[in-house]
C-alpha cells in the first residue's frame, strides 16, 4: 500500500549512506538478533512453562481455571505492549534507535528476574501472583518498544535493495529464541523428576534469562547510532501525533497484516507444548522438542525469504503464504488430533515455521517502506502492538476456554482462519518498493 503524503512529509526511510561499510551493517544485523533473540527467550519462556506456574502461582483447586489464570497473566503483559511501544517508539524516534534498544533490554531481563526468583504461593499467599503480574507487565513494556526500534535499526543501515533481507533477520532472531526456550524447556523436563521440576527446575530457563541480559545490553549499549537517524534534518518533537494525523492508512495496513503474524507466532509456536500436554495428551518434552523444530525452520527460512522478496517482490509471498496458512490450518490441526505425538507434531511445526518465516521475512520491509524514518519506530510500533495485544495476547486464554467450553479440540484452527483471511486483505494493499516497479 502507498498513499500519497502531503508535501511537508518527509519521504520513507532511504538506505543507509554510502560510506557505511559492510563489515558496520554485518555488526548491526548480529547485535539486533543476539539482542531481540534474548528480548523474546525472555518474554515467550513463560509460556512454556504455563502449566507448572499455573501449580505452582495460580492453586485453586481446579486443574483448568489454575491455567486460565496462568496463561491470562501471559496475556497481562501484552496490556502495557502499546504504553511501552508508544513511550518507546517516541524516545527511539527522538532520542535514538540504539538507546531505545538498549533500555528496552535491561527492562525486559529485570521482568525475567523477577519471575525467576519470586517465591510460590505456598511460600508468600497472594504475594506470589502479585509478582508474577508486576513481571509481566515490565515485560509487556518493553516487548512494546522492541519491535520498533530494532526495525528501523535495521533496515536504516540496509541498502536500499536489501532491507527485506536486513530485517528478515529480526524474525530469525524470534526462531532462534523459539529454538533456545523449548531447548532448555526439553533438557529441564527431560533430564529433571517432576518433582525436581516443579520445585525449582522450572527456574533455570527465567535464570539463564537474567544472566544473558546483561550481555544483550552491553552488546547493544556499544553499536553505533544508524547514519540515517544521525544524518536526519526533518526530526519531530511529537511523532505519535504526526503518525495519527498524516499516516492512519498506513498504520490500518500495517494493523492489519501484523494480526495474523502474531496469532501464528502466539498460538502456532507458543501455545503448542501447552496443547499438546492438555489436549492431545503427550508428554511436555514432546511438545517442547516439536517447539525446536518449529523455530529452526522460522531461523533458517526467513533470511531466505527476505532474499527472496528483495528480488522478486513483497506482496506474492505475503499474500500466498497467508492463503496457505488459511488453507492447511484446519487439516494440519485435524492431523495432529488424530495421530498425536513426536513425529505429527514435527510435521505440524517444520510445515507452519516454513510458512511463518515466509510470512514474516519480508513484512517489515514493507511495513518500514510506508512510513518515513523521523516516526518510523513509533508508527510501527503503534500498528504492531495494538494487533499484538488484541490478537495474540490472550489468544492462549480464549483456545483454552474455548476448548474446555466447546469440547472442540480445533478452536485453534479456526481463530487461525479467521486471523489468515484479515491479513491476507491487508496484503494486497502493499505496494513494492520502487526499485523493483522500474
């Protein structure tokens, strides 16, 4: 999509300068991916670990409303996304991309810590969930900003022809966390007794997360500030009101096709060791073991893609891999029901990471091609958050309802569907990039 601005807007994010080195743009694209690999173990380890907390923060007596309350705090967090992608995106925009991204990780792994080390409700009452909910709110804050910032980070240093392919590693970087959380979520669960487990072995994951944040923050805390933003004449003293006044198709776009990017990454990646334990019966390092595979196929196809959008286009591979999503989520759910276990459920995660990465390797490419670098950040993090919140955020809680409800065990097949068909119409208003329209 491409609407046409009024003269006083600024034109979209150009590529970076010439005089930035490959070896500069090489350093950025590592430090965004070690950085928001780190950011997302952190958040999404969480939900890996949904039914234990849900024993251990959230005792009612009742097996079920204990992982309602569990799996609706990791849909509390997404409560302060848009705060923390507004404030955030606001300060990457004015401030600087590299001091955003380095705030965003010292907030992220503090949320870690917390959980990490907060007592049970055995040991402290009410207290307990308390904790667990402050946690998760410091980490909803800045997941909010992450997005954002590491976007026009990155495809502010790209050329001009390659900003798919830059920013297709952030996406990576989410299949590497994926691959990392259900990497220690199997060698905790596998190589632990339950009991083991549920004292204290289920803290390893949170801890290993307070540990790395600090690496994350100085590696970022160390990079320098993108040309474009340095070199930037036309910078705005209010970009959320400029993003709101002058570029709400852009941001309704963008809302649009974020929806199915995050319940695919919500319900198809997150919430699957959760389903597999409560609806097809199997054992939890089955499910965390299916959750590698899923985020090795998202890790090692998105740059690809990106490569691949960068010559040939955006809107094809958007548009084709949400039809796919659309068609298969129903037999692929229908499949796994029928014959759970390790290897349907492999099936399951290589087939959607393949299409996930396809999906999302080249969508913030596009999404940065249609707003201009001096409110980049905070567009996108306006348009990114606001679906994140509403659709993923407590997608976990309605399937499981929805499942206990119904009896159906495809509640998430469908609320898939519905997600694939939204964005799927958001994705024939992209329009590609000018060097590709020549």
């Amino acid at each position: 999509m491409h609407a046409s601005a009024p003269a006083r807007r600024a034109s979209p994010a150009t590529s970076a300068p010439p005089h930035v080195g490959a070896s500069q743009r090489r350093r950025a694209i590592v430090a965004t991916v070690i950085g928001n690999g780190l950011e997302w173990f952190d958040f999404t380890v969480y939900s890996f670990f949904a039914v234990i907390i849900a024993k251990l923060f959230f005792p009612t007596g009742n097996e079920l409303t204990s992982l309602l309350l569990a799996v609706a705090t990791f849909g509390v967090g997404f409560f302060m996304r848009p705060v923390g992608g507004i404030l955030l995106g606001v300060y990457a925009d004015r401030v600087g991309r590299k001091a955003a991204l380095s705030l965003t990780i010292l907030l992220m792994a503090a949320g870690t810590t917390l959980i990490g080390i907060a007592p049970t409700y055995e040991q402290i009452g009410l207290f307990a969930p308390m904790l667990i909910v402050i946690a998760r709110l410091m980490q909803g804050f800045s997941a909010g900003g992450e997005m954002g910032g590491a976007t026009a980070f990155l495809t502010e240093y790209a050329p001009e022809d390659q900003r798919a392919y830059y920013s297709s590693w952030i996406q990576a970087s989410i299949g590497v966390a994926v691959l990392l959380g259900a990497a220690v979520g199997t060698f905790v669960t596998a190589s632990l007794s339950t009991e083991a487990l549920n004292s204290w072995g289920w803290r390893l994951p949170f801890l290993i997360g307070m540990i790395i944040g600090p690496v994350g923050y100085y590696i970022r805390h160390h990079l320098d500030e993108t040309p474009t933003f340095q070199a930037a004449t036309d910078k705005t003293d209010s970009p959320l009101k400029e993003v709101l006044r002058d570029y709400p198709r852009q941001t309704a776009a963008s809302f649009s096709m974020v929806i199915l990017w995050t319940v695919c990454t919500y319900v198809l990646l997150f919430y699957m060791p959760t389903y597999a334990v409560k609806v097809l019966h199997v054992p939890q390092s089955t499910g965390f073991v299916a959750g590698m595979a899923g985020g090795l196929a998202i890790m090692v196809f998105a740059p690809i893609v990106g490569r691949i959008a960068d010559r040939h286009g955006r809107r094809g591979l958007l548009s084709g891999s949400a039809a796919l999503i659309f068609v298969l989520a129903w037999p692929m759910f229908a499949y796994i029901n029928a014959v759970p276990g390790l290897a349907s459920l492999l099936v399951f995660q290589i087939v959607f990471g393949v299409l996930i990465a396809t999906y999302t390797g080249p969508i913030l490419a596009a999404f940065s091609e249609l707003f201009p670098a001096k409110v980049l950040s905070t567009g996108l993090s306006v348009a990114y958050n606001l679906a994140v919140t509403i659709f993923g955020g407590f997608a976990s809680f309605f399937i499981t309802w929805l499942i206990a409800s119904t009896g159906s065990t495809m509640a998430p097949a469908i609320y898939v569907m519905i997600a694939a068909a939204i964005s799927f119409c958001g994705t024939r208003l992209v329009r590609e990039p000018a060097y590709l329209r020549k």
